[in-house]
C-alpha cells in the first residue's frame, strides 16, 4: 500500500499483543509500526491508513479530520491535500500537526505528532502519477473547501478537464503537494481488560528514541 522500506521488525520486543511479546519493551517505534501496519492492512475491512489529522491555524483553534496515510519511513509520516484547503492553510500558519490511527479490529490505536513540511517535488510527483487517471484528474477540478453550488458544477469541470488532457499526461497541480509529519513522539496503544490498557510512548532522543510505558 505505502513505502515501509528499510524498516526492520528483527527486535524480540517487537511482538504484538496478549498473544506475542509485549510490545511496550520494543525499542524501535518505527519497526513496532511496520508491524502493526502489515496486521491491520490484513484485519481492517476499508483503509487501514485512514488517520485522524489535526491542524490549527494562527486562532489557535484545532481542526480535525480523515485523510489517508501515503507514506511512512524514518522521517515521518506522508499525507498529500490541496495546499488552499482549509489543512493547507492552517498548516501555512502552522506547520506542526498531530495524527491517530485506530485501527478497531485490533483494538490499537498509534497516535503520533510533530512539525509539518512539504514533501519534494519528486516525491510528491511520483506519488501523484501512481493515482487513478480520474483522481488526477479530479485534483485538477476540484478547489478543496470551497463553496460549491451543487454536484453538477463538480462533474461538469472534470468533463472539460477531461477533454482538455484527453489521453495525454495529467500533471501534478502546483498547489497539490504532500506534507512530512516529523514525530517528536508516538504513541502505541493497545486495548485491555477492564480498561487496563497497554502503552507506550517513544520521545525523541537525539538521534534515537526514548521508551517509557505508561498508565492506562
């Protein structure tokens, strides 16, 4: 689904939950989320890397909604949007989010967050042309948080985009872009009995992590 290169899962710690070891031990929180990713990619029935992304603007004021996780490596995790979205904004007056993945069928949730930047052009180029030609084709279209009249205006501007690109190349809006959430700290959490929840939150370390469980 996305890029979990160079992350390994060869620590004993970790394993995951009642049934393998206890993952508060783990030491590496990018390969306890490799791992964690692979289980929901195969118990979750729609978008295992829907997340919970929160921005606020120069108000103060926090926003919250659904986007979906596009990549994930030792820097951080990737989502893409409009950069005139209400996210895009808010970010431009504040670059620094806040995520959460929950993942219901394993009763887990990894809440992480950081300060924001853009992606590289390349990247965000090569992520764009992996898409849909219709989704391509609906960024161009679409001027995310706008007003909009009613559907009808939508589909009648990605007919005329679509005849204007016809078969040729669809390239990446200038304002479409992918953003890099660097974690300063995520957290890992595990369902219990009686409420008696498993964490763990890894804090950045220098160039390391520093582990430490927590209450409930």
């Amino acid at each position: 689904m996305f890029a979990l290169d160079r992350l390994r899962i060869d620590d004993p710690a970790q394993g995951s939950g009642a049934q393998g070891n206890d993952f508060t031990r783990a030491s590496d929180p990018w390969a306890l989320f490799a791992a964690w990713m692979a289980e929901a990619d195969v118990s979750e029935p729609n978008d295992a890397n829907a997340m919970a992304l929160a921005t606020a603007g120069s108000d103060g004021l926090p926003d919250v909604r659904m986007v979906l996780l596009k990549g994930v490596d030792a820097r951080g995790f990737v989502f893409y949007t409009n950069t005139e979205s209400a996210k895009g904004e808010e970010l431009a007056q504040n670059p620094q989010a806040a995520l959460v993945l929950h993942w219901k069928s394993l009763r887990r949730q990894v809440r992480a967050r950081g300060p924001v930047s853009p992606v590289t052009d390349a990247e965000a180029d090569a992520y764009f042309a992996s898409r849909a030609r219709n989704s391509r084709i609906g960024a161009h279209a679409s001027r995310q948080s706008r007003p909009l009249a009613d559907r009808a205006t939508l589909e009648a501007e990605v007919a005329v985009l679509a005849a204007r690109f016809e078969d040729g190349p669809v390239p990446r809006p200038e304002n479409w872009i992918g953003y890099r959430i660097a974690p300063v700290s995520i957290e890992f959490w595990q369902d219990g009995p009686f409420r008696l929840h498993d964490r763990v939150r890894f804090t950045r370390a220098g160039d390391g992590w520093a582990g430490a469980r927590l209450y409930p």
